[in-house]
C-alpha cells in the first residue's frame, strides 16, 4: 500500500523515488550484531555528577574511560578519539546508534537521580 507525502515535508521537495519505508520490529536476541572493534560499558558517578563510559576488547581489558556530563558531550569525545588515533572500535553503525541511545538514557537517569541499567 503506498503512502502519500506525510504532512510534516509540506512544500518541501522530495526525490523522484521517494517512499515511506514501514520498519520491522527489531528483535533484541535475534536482530543483535556484535561489533568485533569494541564493547562498552556505561555508568554512572552519583558524587561527581557524571557519566562514565568503558571502551573495552573482548579480552575484557578496559582501554579507555570517557567521562562526562551529556550524551553529546561523550559520544562526540568518543568518537573523535576513535577517529584521531585510528582505532576503528566501531565498524557497526548499530553500536554507535545504540551508545547515544543509552547515554541518553543515562543522562536522563542522572538528571532525575535514579538508577541506570545499561541494556
């Protein structure tokens, strides 16, 4: 079934070959894909207000600890340093996805001063 321009794009122009993509629901289990470059882990630091992320390899060494205050302010510094010093941590843009997506809801968590569980 074919969907007409959605309201919001107004008078904008859209592409000749234009659509509205339906997504499927993703399956946590079975849709997942590991990145072989990284894995992370995110926390949070109650008496310094801040956010805490590990880069570690699936030896389980923790490479680097990112901190700080917003989601922004992380994933930008994280990626930046993956990108300077060549360390190619991430090759699925799912996982990049999925990081900003948590230290969002970490950031949110530490605004409003309850627990964060890492998904």
């Amino acid at each position: 079934m074919a969907i007409d321009k959605p309201a919001w794009v107004k008078d904008k122009k859209v592409a000749d070959d234009f659509e509205v993509i339906r997504t499927k629901p993703y399956d946590d289990y079975k849709d997942h894909r590991n990145d072989d470059g990284c894995y992370t882990l995110i926390r949070i630091y109650w008496d310094t207000h801040e956010i805490g992320v590990g880069i570690c390899d699936y030896k389980h060494t923790i490479l680097k600890e990112f901190r700080g205050k917003r989601a922004q302010d992380l994933y930008v510094e994280i990626f930046k340093f993956n990108d300077q010093h060549s360390k190619n941590w991430f090759k699925v843009l799912d996982h990049a996805a999925y990081i900003g997506k948590e230290l969002k809801k970490a950031e949110i968590c530490l605004a409003l001063g309850v627990e964060y569980v890492q998904e």
